[in-house]
C-alpha cells in the first residue's frame, strides 16, 4: 500500500503543478492581454489624436464648399432675377415708343441725324413727322420712328434700331444701379 499512497501523492503533486502551471498561464494571459488592451487604447487614442485634425480640416473643407455652393446658388438666382428685372425694364421701355417717337427729344435726334432726304424715301410710323419732312412720308406699321431709305443707303433711325444698337449698354448701366 505504500505504493499507492506514493502514486497518490504523486498524483496530487502533479494536479499541484499542473494547477500552478495552469494559474502562471493564466496570469500570463491576463498580463499580455492587459498589455495588448493598453497598447491598443493608446494605439486608438493616438491614431484619434492624428485623425481629429484631419476630420476637423475635411468638415471645415465641407462646410466652405457648402457655403460656397449656397453662395453660388444665391448669386446665379440674384442674376437670375436682375436680368428679369433688366427685361421688364426694357419691355416698359418698348411699350412707351410711341410716346417717345412723338417727343420733342426725338425729333431733334432726328434733326441732329439727319442728312439731305431728296433722294430718299421716308418711312415713319405715323405722319406726325410731314412737319419734319417736306415730303410725302410712308407710314409703315411694325416700326417706331423714322427710316430714310435710298437706292444703295438706309437711315434707320426707329427707335427699335437705336435700341437694339444701345442694348448691351442699357443693360450694363441698369445692371450696375441695381447691385
């Protein structure tokens, strides 16, 4: 019996060292498991403090582009409107012609433009100008004014032609009142 009392005290060193074997792994584990956690906070925390600028930036960047673009829509909407603005101005303009060809300014634009009409014909919008001209004028619909017309030579002085050939100037100046 003896014999068995040494294999079970042997048995039982060998569950001791197996238990202090198993408990020093595990210690082991733990402390390496601590150290890989630590390492990979830190880690985290350092990629986090090299990527926080860097997003900080890109949101900045957003932003600016954002405000950009709403600038951009709001300025091409401001265009937008000014030319509308510019259009019914014009319009206006375009349905006071008649008043403004039966004005004292025009006629003397006209006398101020105008060069010996013998040789030409004279096309108006009315005979309001018989007194201007000491001829026998056309009266022509679909005009505003007075068009002197040769053989090889016109004198288009309609107000569609002087507002056509002043056009862009009228738009820059009104363009430019209304900033």
């Amino acid at each position: 019996m003896k014999l068995i009392g040494s294999i079970s005290s042997l048995e039982n060193e060998i569950k001791r060292k197996y238990r202090r074997d198993v408990e020093r792994l595990e210690n082991e584990a733990e402390k390496r498991i601590k150290k890989i956690r630590n390492a990979t906070k830190a880690k985290l925390k350092e990629i986090d403090n090299e990527q926080r600028p860097i997003i900080k930036q890109a949101k900045e960047l957003g932003k600016r582009a954002h405000l950009n673009e709403i600038r951009m829509k709001m300025k091409l909407e401001y265009q937008r409107e000014k030319e509308k603005l510019v259009n019914q101005l014009i319009t206006d303009v375009k349905k006071d012609m008649k008043k403004i060809a039966h004005s004292k300014e025009y006629l003397e634009y006209i006398k101020r433009h105008m060069v010996d009409e013998k040789d030409l014909e004279v096309y108006a919008d009315s005979n309001y100008y018989q007194k201007l001209f000491k001829k026998k004028i056309h009266v022509v619909k679909g005009i505003t004014g007075v068009k002197l017309v040769g053989k090889d030579i016109t004198y288009d002085l309609t107000l569609e032609s002087i507002m056509e050939e002043k056009l862009p100037k009228i738009k820059t100046v009104i363009s430019r009142e209304l900033v």
